[in-house]
C-alpha cells in the first residue's frame, strides 16, 4: 500500500504503519541510520551508559556530553501485547506492540515481525530487522534471533 | 482535635455522563458543574476565591482557570490550570494544600467535556511527541496492557482473574441510574472473555469508556464547613508518585511495580490510618488489570497475589473491599479528565451514607486513586467522614 509517497509501495510482507515518526534534529541521526541498516543509540560520555529515547540530557546523569554509538540491535522481549483493535486507520491488525530489552540496556517500543503469536515468548531473543515503511523511514522491528536464541522463557 | 483549617469538601456535582450529550459544550457542561457544586455546598458564586477548574472557551486562554473571575465575580485569590490539576486527586489535594495553607478560603476543581472530540483539545495526549512509540502502534490501551502480559508471565494472574475485575464493576454500573452504562449488562467472566479482544490481555470490557460528561468538587475550611449544609468529608492524607513522563517510554513492569509505594507510605502516614482500615475503595480503572495491581501497591495482599485476592466477591458491596460500586470508568464514565474527580465524588458520597441501594454501611474512610502503571504516576487520598 501508498502511505505518503505516490511512488513508494511497501516490500512484500511489510507491516504498514500510518503514523510516521516526527523527526526532529535530536533524533536525525537515528532515523539516518537506520536508513543505512545500522541500529545507533545515544550513550553518555559522562557516565558510559546507554539510553534511549535520544534526550538533550543523559537520563542516568544528566550529563549534556552523550553521542551517538553503533548498537548491536540485539534485545530479548520483555513484554508485549498483541493488538487487535488498530489505533489509527492503516495498521493492519493484530500486530505485536513489543518492549524489548535491548543488549546495551535500554528498553524500547517496537514491533515483533516473522515470528507466529502462538511462538512469542517473554524473554525470546530478538534482533532488529528494518522495515521501510515510506520513503526513506525505516523502521526498527524485531525478529526471532537466529542460532540456538529461538523462544527461550526468561 | 481538628485544625480549624482542615481541607474539607463541602459540595460536588456531576452532570449527566453519556457516550454523547447532544446540543452541550464542554463550556457549558463545566458551567453546569461549577454551579451545582456550588450550590450542593449552600453557597453563592461569590463565596469561591479558589480556581482550579478547566476553561475550555469561548473567549479568554483556553484552561486558564483566571477566567473563572468573571463568573465567581470576584478577583481569585489562588489558580491552577494545568488539566490535571483541574481534575481529580491531584486537583483535589492541591487546592486542600492552598485551603490548609491560606491562600484561599474556598475553593472549585472542575471540569467537563462535550461535542465534538476532535476539536476539543481536551485529550491529554493530543501535544505528546510519541516518535518512538507511536510508529509501533503504541496507544494507551496498550501500554497498560504490556505491565499486565509481564505480571500475568511473573506471577500466573489469569485472564479470568482480569476479567473477574471487569465484571464486577461494570455490574456495579449495571445498577447505577448515573453510569453511563447504567443497565448495559449485567456480565459474566465469560461474557468479558468473549468480548473482541483489544489489546491482549484486554477484552473491550476490559477497557474504559470515553464519553462525555462535567463535574465538580468544593473545598473549604473545617472551620467554614460547620454552617454548610452537607455532612462534611476531610482530606486526611494524601500522596503523589510520578516515575517519567507517559506514554513515550514504555512502561517495565520491574519499575511499576514499585510505583505508589511511596505515595502509599505518605498518605496514610499523614491520615494516621492504615490500608486495612479503608471502607470503600475508589480506584482508577482505565483497564481491570489495574485493580489487581493497585491492591498489591497498597500493600493489602502480596505482590503477585492480586489476581486471587479480588475473587470471590472481596469488591462487592457487602466483600471486604467494596470497589467502584457507582462502575467506575468501566462501565461509569470517562471523560479525559473528569473520571479523575469523580472518583472523589464516589467516595464523598459514600462518607455522606447517601447512595442507597451501593451504599456501604457506615462508611467511616474512603481511599481514592487516580491513573496507574500505563500512565507511569499515580495520585491517592484518604477522605473521612467528619
């Protein structure tokens, strides 16, 4: 389906999503990168730590002194919910609203993808998979981790 | 002994609350309220140098609460105007703090929504940047459905447990004239689970409603309270607990599930009282699963035991916890913020003895709570019957 371009269409058994980030200079970079497949997050040079959503002060610190890091975008599933009724018009439903425990520390809103809803399981390892989902938005959605990582409870 | 200056409410009011009240404004619906609170207090326009209530226009900022100088026809001697200080717990213990404190003799909280929601601008979510939520599919539904999925994973609280909630309050609103949903029902566990499914662990009978509708609270001086005409209700203690901004990151269920413990110690630490000793429960239901979580915040079961703790009737009129006998949100009314304030009218008129049929006997001490884990802060009060 079109979402605001006329000339894109999403790639075969991509997740439509109606409501596109509001990028801001803040969070530019993130938004750049994961237009190149790299999963970035902020990270203090105060205090060493990881955090996300990206904030004009480190939230572990306050320290103003933070920059921006390649990420491994691996996570396990903290939690989630499957969503049937869709929030806005355009989200196909159900999908699944996931909050991932990333590797580096910070827990974010995604999307689990390529994994049934009967084989979701708290504490499954993830990786991130990015989904473009209008012209040149690509989104970070989470998929079962390969090797031996599929479906493990917490 | 009671201080002279004891906050103490003296008056409210509700309008009608329906899916839609056809020909009303938000603006007149707040007026409705502002005027029957008044005079539910025996009092005049004129007596009230204290505003914290809503101002959605015409004219003048929107929800500046100055503008109530107008109607109250007299310069105000103390504000507030943020639409949650407008409303409800937060609302209420503010101004009881500004009455207690002298900054004002009288004081409304208040608020209303009518017409056409899009333009109202009354939704507290409408100016959120939500970049990393929103994109998901995250609304609020959701983010309290994510705390529920990890405690029913943690602890096995069942989907039936869940539902227990929802049934037994909206089958309290199933017989009050004033829900919204008055005669909707009554539900079983197997009605609920049977509903469409929202947002998994949520059934629509799960979730709140969003409808229409105004209310009111007054708020004066011990002191002042003995000429008025209403059995007078104190606010003995309350607590405020506010983890992060809501909605734009998501809600851990290992950092909620402290949330309100402070605010807990606080208010019934002030108000001398222990949870235990609590009449009638007033809690915030923008979701059942919150009623569980909120009995294990209080302290009044184990964390983790929720889910059994609300069985077998313990939230019904004549259960050791009656909870939310007018339906509370489920089933009573929500109106963006207004849910927050009655609430406190619930408990009020429970401390009054005037609700009849939902009536719990005696009624000495009502606890009251407003927003929940989705929502990442949480707001309670204890009233007393004087």
């Amino acid at each position: 389906m079109n979402t605001n371009d006329d000339e894109f269409a999403l790639a075969p058994g991509v997740m439509p999503t109606p409501t596109l980030p509001s990028i801001s200079t803040l969070t530019r970079p993130f938004w750049d990168a994961a237009a190149e497949g790299c999963y970035i997050l902020p990270r203090c040079n105060a205090c060493g730590r990881h955090f996300f959503r990206p904030e004009v002060a480190c939230p572990h610190c306050f320290a103003t002194d933070w920059a921006w890091v390649p990420a491994s975008g691996h996570g396990t599933l903290y939690s989630y919910s499957i969503v049937h009724k869709a929030p806005a018009p355009g989200f196909a439903v159900p999908l699944v609203l996931a909050v991932v425990e990333l590797a580096e520390g910070p827990c974010v809103w995604s999307n689990v993808v390529g994994c049934a809803h009967a084989d979701l399981r708290i504490g499954m390892a993830l990786q991130v998979r990015f989904e473009e989902v209008s012209r040149g938005v690509h989104l970070p959605r989470f998929e079962p981790r390969g090797g031996d990582g599929d479906a493990r409870p917490s | 002994m009671t201080h002279p200056r004891a906050a103490t409410i003296v008056g409210l009011y509700q309008t009608r609350q329906a899916r839609t009240l056809p020909g009303r404004t938000s603006q007149d619906i707040v007026i409705e309220a502002v005027k029957g609170a008044i005079a539910d207090a025996g009092l005049q326009p004129r007596d009230v140098d204290g505003a914290a209530i809503d101002w959605p226009g015409p004219g003048g900022a929107p929800r500046d609460a100055e503008n109530w100088a107008m109607y109250l026809q007299q310069p105000l001697a103390w504000v507030d105007s943020h639409h949650l200080d407008t409303a409800g717990v937060r609302g209420v213990l503010k101004a009881a703090a500004a009455v207690e404190a002298g900054l004002c003799d009288v004081a409304v909280v208040g608020s209303g929504r009518a017409g056409p929601f899009s333009t109202d601008g009354t939704s507290p979510g409408a100016n959120m940047n939500l970049e990393f939520a929103e994109p998901f599919g995250s609304f609020v539904m959701a983010q309290f459905a994510v705390v529920a999925m990890r405690h029913m994973h943690e602890f096995g609280t069942t989907p039936e447990q869940i539902a227990t909630v929802s049934a037994t309050i909206r089958n309290h609103g199933h017989v009050n004239p004033e829900a919204a949903m008055f005669g909707a029902g009554p539900y079983t566990v197997a009605d609920v689970l049977a509903s469409p499914m929202i947002a998994s662990p949520f059934h629509r009978l799960d979730c709140c409603l969003m409808n229409e509708g105004g209310c009111a609270l007054v708020i004066t001086t011990a002191e002042r309270a003995r000429d008025l005409p209403r059995h007078p209700v104190r606010v003995l203690g309350g607590g405020m607990e506010f983890f992060q901004g809501n909605y734009a990151n998501p809600p851990l269920y290992r950092q909620m599930r402290e949330l309100g413990r402070k605010a807990v110690a606080r208010a019934f630490g002030r108000a001398g009282v222990a949870p235990a000793d609590i009449d009638v429960f007033s809690l915030y239901d923008p979701v059942s699963f919150e009623i569980i979580r909120q009995f294990e915040m209080l302290g009044l079961c184990a964390e983790g035991e929720g889910g059994a703790f609300i069985e077998n009737g313990r939230l019904s009129l004549g259960g050791s916890c009656p909870t939310n006998l007018d339906g509370g949100m489920l089933a009573g009314s929500w109106t963006g913020t207004g849910q927050l304030t009655l609430k406190v009218i619930e408990g009020v008129r429970q401390l009054r003895r005037v609700n009849e049929h939902r009536q719990v006997p005696d009624a000495e001490l009502a606890l009251i709570s407003n927003a929940g884990s989705g929502a990442q802060h949480v707001e309670l009060m204890i009233l007393g019957r004087a």
